[in-house]
C-alpha cells in the first residue's frame, strides 16, 4: 500500500476528509508507534568511519535512536565494544593520559549527539557502528518497507489516531485498537522472530500439540 492508496482508505473507512496534513499526522503517528513497538529491518542503519587518534568522544548520527552494536577495525579484525554507564567508564579509567590509550573496549551515551569510548583510542580506527533510526515516512517517501509488507498495521495504527481525531465513540476506537494489536503481534512474529532466526541454528518453527 502506497501513501496513496493509504490516505484513500482512511477516508472511505472513517467516511470522511481530512487535509493533507491532518493524514500526514495521523500517519506519521501511527508510524512511529510501530517502529518503538517491533524491530523490522527497515530500522536498522549502519555508518562506517574512522575514530580519531586521543579522541574519546564518538559523534553519533544525526538520525541516531540506539546503537545494536559498535565494532572497532583493526587490521581486519572487529572487536565488539561492550554497552556501560558512563559512571563505570569513570571508575574504570579514573585517567585519561596517554599512558592509558588503546583499543576501546567499552562505549556508553555521553550525551545525546555523542557517546565516550573507553580505553581513549590510542591510534586511528575504523569503527562499524549499527543503529536504529526511523527510516523516511511513508508521507515522504510514497512507499516504504511497512507499507509494502504491512500495511495492515500502518492503516488500523492510522485509522485509531483519526478516530480519536473525529472523537469517535469508544467501542469503535476500541475495535480498531483490537484490529491494531493483532497486526502488531503479527508483525512481531516476523520481526522479533522469524527475521532474527534461521532454520539450521534455529530449527522449523513448531507448535505444542495437545490431546
């Protein structure tokens, strides 16, 4: 489903018109209760570049939301960082001089824009950083991964917000939410599950017979 065809459903569904931006809204929302709720690939991002020499401060992405993994290169090795809290950094290396440099072993949120490596680079690296964003809206972009493979949820989560614009009464609000939850659990099934296994570490989905 194409933004399109999404803000004509809403329409004809609520039998009713909205601006243009009122859609927009009610889209976007509905988008970005889907993407904080399940993780699907169209979230997750990835920067390469290099960490610079004495510098403990790394510059995240603008479009930066949480980090799934940090990796420094290093003659084509990747060693993963470990997530702590800034306040173990500063136990751990009470010192930062050069005598304490070296391949980072542990990264923590410094701040919004920037997180701290610790040990302090002791030379250039390549670093390997995966991230979740919120990719382009559908209201942008004309179609998107949600909306090709599952629209279901994209139109009952847009469909809630523009119900609850027209103060609908709270049993249809509520059937839509019901039709919403179980477009998510779907969804659920395909991001948190069959897109993070495969069927040789994983094995053939089964289910629990009774008799």
């Amino acid at each position: 489903m194409n933004y399109t065809e999404l803000k004509t459903n809403i329409e004809d569904i609520c039998e009713n018109s909205f601006t243009d931006d009122q859609l927009a809204m009610f889209t976007q929302q509905a988008e970005q209760k889907i993407y904080s709720s399940v993780y699907i690939p169209a979230l997750r991002k990835v920067s390469e570049g290099p960490l610079v020499a004495t510098n403990k401060l790394f510059t995240l992405p603008t479009d930066h939301l949480y980090t799934y993994s940090i990796a420094i290169i290093s003659s084509s090795t990747y060693s993963y960082l470990l997530n702590k809290d800034v306040s173990f950094i500063r136990e751990a290396y009470p010192v930062n001089t050069s005598a304490k440099y070296g391949i980072p072993k542990f990264y923590a949120q410094y701040s919004e824009t920037q997180i701290e490596l610790a040990p302090t680079p002791d030379q250039n690296y390549e670093i390997e950083h995966v991230y979740g964003h919120y990719p382009t809206s559908i209201v942008t972009a004309g179609t998107t991964w949600l909306g090709t493979n599952f629209d279901s949820a994209l139109l009952n989560g847009a469909l809630i917000e523009a119900i609850r614009f027209m103060k609908g009464e709270p049993d249809i609000i509520q059937n839509y939410e019901k039709l919403y939850l179980q477009a998510i659990s779907l969804l659920k099934v395909l991001g948190d599950g069959k897109l993070r296994h495969d069927m040789y570490r994983s094995g053939e989905p089964r289910s629990e017979l009774t008799t």
